[in-house]
C-alpha cells in the first residue's frame, strides 16, 4: 500500500509559493513552536512572570551585564525583587533588578523615552539614551555610578550623541544623528570612550569619511561588527572598513549597493553572520556581500509576508533583536509577535517559526541559555517574564494563558500530481497529545475535517481513519493543553486511483 511519511521539518515555515505547494520539508506555518535540530517541531517555554509588581514608571529597556538584570531611568531608584525560573536561589541571575541612572545633564527631569544602545566596554557600561525632549545622549562608567545616579554623561564636544554605536577595535565607533546628515563616522580614543578629541588617536571633528564613500548623496545610518570589519549602513548600501587603533590605517574594503537597515535595534549576529530588518523583510550582511542585489532571495524570505503584517499591525513598536545561544536562534520581536530563526551548520538546520506572545515586548534579554523579557499590559503596566522550559502556559500580568501550538502544512499531492486518491488512514508520532485535523481543496483552505485528539505514537495501534477523496491534502496540528508536546512525523495511507 502507497503511505507517505512527513518526519523532517527542516525548512520551517516557507511563504515563498503559496499553500498550493511547499518543500516537503517546509511548513505554511509554524506557531509557538520551534525546529530542533533533529528536525522535529517542539512547543516552546511558557513565560513566569518574575516580577512581583509593575517595574518602576520611567524606566525603560531590559539588559543583563554581569549576571544582573538592569532598566534604565533618568533618576535613581530602589531594587525591585525577582522570583522565579533563572533568578530563583540556584539560578545564576541575580535576585534584585537594578535601575541605572542616566539622567540628561542639561535637564534632570526630562525622562528616558528609549535606550538605543547598552554595551560593555573594558567592564563598564556605555549607554545611548534618548530621553522625551528628543535629545541623545551618551554615558560611560561603572554599574556602581549609574546605580547611585552619578552623572556619567560624556561632555567630549565631538562624541557624535547619536542612535548607533559599537565596540570595534578597542574603540567606540558611533554615528551622529540623522538630523545632522551624518557622513562621517566617529571613533573614540583607544581604551578611552570618553575621549573623542585625543590627536591622532580619535575622529575629532571629522571621522571616517562613509558619505564621501558613498555612490549618492547618503548618509551614514548605523555601524555594527562583521567578521573583524566595522560594518557601515548607509540609506542603501553597506562599507566593510577595515579598522586600526592608528587612524592612518583604516581603510575601505568594500561597498555593498542595495541595503539598508530601518530598525537599529533588530541588527544581531548570528554565527559569523549579522542579520538585520527593514520594511521589506529581514536580511543579511554576508548574503548581500555574496549576491550585492535585493532581487537575490534573502535569509528572511520564506517569512517576509508575516514580517510586513507584523511591522504593519504594531507600527509604533520598535523592533528588538537578539542572538539566543540557548538555542542558536536569532530573535526578533516585533510588538507581541516573535520570529525565531534556529540555525545549525552540523544538522543544516535554517528554520523559521514563530511565536505569538500574550502582551507586546518592550524589552529583551539574554544570559546563556535563559531568556527574560520586558512586556506592557493594554493598560500600560510593565513587568518582567522569563522562558521556562518546564512551563506548557504562560504568565500574564494578572493571570496565566494558553500556549496555542498550530503547525500547518501545505498541500501535498502525495508524490503523484493530478492523479485521484483515496486517503483512508494516517498515523502520528506526537510526544504528547494534539489534536490532528485534515484539508483536502487548496481552493478552499478553511475546509477542514473535525478535529480529534492523538497521543504519542499511534503507529503500533488501530489505524487512525481518514476517508478522503483528493489529489491533494494538507495537515494542521493543534495543542494548547498545560503539557509538552513535540511532533516527531505523520504519515498518510492511500491507494491511487488515477485520473479522473
């Protein structure tokens, strides 16, 4: 008898062609849930709820440094106390969330709206802020002198004070504000990122002169690192530069036409790769180094549509981003939706999936294999929440939801096109139980046969009945009970009956 099985997942979630067909190893889609790198489709962590109250109002961001989790404020403020998975006694994150300080040295009150950077150079924290006037901000020192609201603001009249910056090469590189039509990008003194005037040392009035490299008339956009270079975005294009603590030795490499990045905070790496978002999706630096085109299909493109309707649905989020090691995913959210990109060059795993979060993400952070994250209820209130992987529900605000698990496939013709068959049973390979259902007409996608409920492997058991007539079917497999559950593979019994 004719029997298919579907028991590798690899190619994750892939919009390209439409329901009609897919890769057999891709799905149409992949919700709450992740491809391992057996290439089986695990439910992901619920969320704990770690914070026992609301965080403190004005404090904005989440960040770890340190085995400690910070937000930031524009005045001081005492600890708040975490419980839960990662922070509990026997967890490497500390127990007290801190606030740092970064007050506006020319306005004490003028709070924080966002925190574009937090980085780690030499030990101390370097911070860009942009606080509600509209004003940016950097500041450098100890975790100790922002807690006790030491102002650590750096006066040096040539730090540029704008959105983007990196540690490169023992220095800052960073760019001035869009406002100024930033073409320079400036650099700090070596070992001194509070020193951007230093002779022969630092950038001073000038920098490295990224618009006079540029083919048009662009500005300088963002800077990040790419496998040792210092990775430039301009409005459409990318310079590779090749950095040195001797300003004399820096020197272009090269230019990349046809990208750009829109979302600061969604450049991440990944590998020896750094991914990043615009309106048209989510990219790669190397994969536009080796095909320099938009038209050359990107990493993001299986997902792209799912991307827009995300940008378009929760337009005044900022998109975050980050690498989880836990995993090797990188990780972008955008509002209450999460894109989670699992990658392994030993398996040849390159999978997209996605999650759908009880409340939109105001913050994003990262500690081995924990992940914690900073949300907002409708009403404004902000707590803190970390992914447990002995939680099957997540945590909200007030109360607790379901995690809805939904893996959808496209339609498969069964190895043989056009060609009428009968489907008369199927078998599941669940760690677990899930609800399994069926879909025969590719013209009319809703049409679906009742759902009913399987557990763990049924292939030594009674055949689990379908009875269709098609050329074509589809699988949907639905969870959302307080307990784990993995799809290890399905398999579909027919005869063929041949034209008709």
């Amino acid at each position: 008898m004719p029997a298919m099985s579907f028991q590798d997942f690899r190619a994750g979630i892939d919009r390209r062609k439409s329901q009609q067909i897919v890769d057999q190893t891709g799905l149409y889609d992949c919700k709450n849930a992740f491809i391992n790198s057996g290439f089986a489709v695990k439910k992901r962590s619920g969320i704990d709820k770690i914070t026992a109250s609301s965080l403190t109002v004005n404090s904005k961001g989440l960040f770890e440094f340190d085995e400690i989790l910070y937000v930031v404020s524009h005045a001081t403020s005492g600890n708040q106390t975490l419980a839960g998975y990662g922070v509990d006694s026997g967890y490497p994150i500390s127990t007290l969330l801190k606030t740092l300080a970064a007050p506006n040295p020319s306005s004490g009150s003028d709070t924080v709206a966002y925190v574009w950077q937090f980085l780690i150079f030499n030990n101390k924290i370097y911070l860009v802020v942009e606080y509600a006037s509209g004003t940016i901000r950097h500041h450098y020192g100890t975790a100790a002198q922002f807690i006790a609201g030491t102002n650590v603001a750096i006066t040096d009249t040539n730090c540029p004070n704008g959105k983007s910056a990196v540690v490169h090469d023992s220095k800052i590189y960073a760019i001035q504000p869009e406002s100024d039509n930033p073409a320079y990008v400036k650099y700090s003194a070596t070992e001194d990122p509070t020193n951007w005037s230093k002779v022969k040392d630092s950038s001073g009035l000038l920098g490295i002169p990224a618009g006079l490299e540029a083919m048009g008339n662009e500005h300088a956009v963002a800077v990040t690192s790419y496998r040792g270079f210092l990775a430039v975005f301009m409005q459409n294009s990318i310079q590779l530069w090749k950095t040195h603590p001797n300003p004399g030795l820096i020197e272009l490499d090269t230019t990349v036409d046809n990208a750009f990045v829109e979302s600061l905070n969604s450049l991440a790496p990944i590998n020896e790769d750094v991914y990043y978002l615009n309106s048209t999706g989510i990219h790669s630096v190397g994969q536009k180094i080796y095909t320099d085109t938009m038209a050359t299909s990107d990493v993001g493109s299986p997902i792209s549509d799912l991307v827009k309707d995300s940008l378009s649905t929760y337009s005044t989020s900022e998109p975050l981003a980050l690498f989880f090691p836990g995993e090797n995913q990188y990780i972008l959210v955008i509002g209450k939706d999460m894109f989670i990109f699992t990658h392994s060059s030993k398996a040849g795993l390159n999978a997209w999936t996605r999650y759908v979060l009880p409340e939109s993400v105001t913050g994003i952070a990262k500690y081995r294999n924990y992940l914690f994250i900073r949300a907002i209820t409708d009403a404004g209130a902000e707590n803190l929440f970390s992914f447990n992987p002995s939680s099957y529900q997540d945590a909200t605000a007030s109360s607790t939801s379901s995690i809805d698990v939904e893996i959808l496939s496209s339609f498969n013709s069964l190895g043989q096109a056009g060609t009428w068959k009968q489907i008369y049973g199927s078998d599941v390979m669940f760690e677990g139980t899930a609800n399994l259902q069926h879909r025969w007409d590719s013209r009319s996608p809703s049409e679906e046969t009742t759902s009913f409920a399987l557990t763990n492997d049924t292939r030594p058991g009674t055949l689990i009945p379908v009875e269709l007539m098609t050329t074509e079917i589809s699988y949907k497999v639905t969870q959302s009970d307080n307990t784990d559950f993995k799809l290890n593979g399905l398999t579909y019994y027919y005869n063929q009956l041949g034209l008709f």
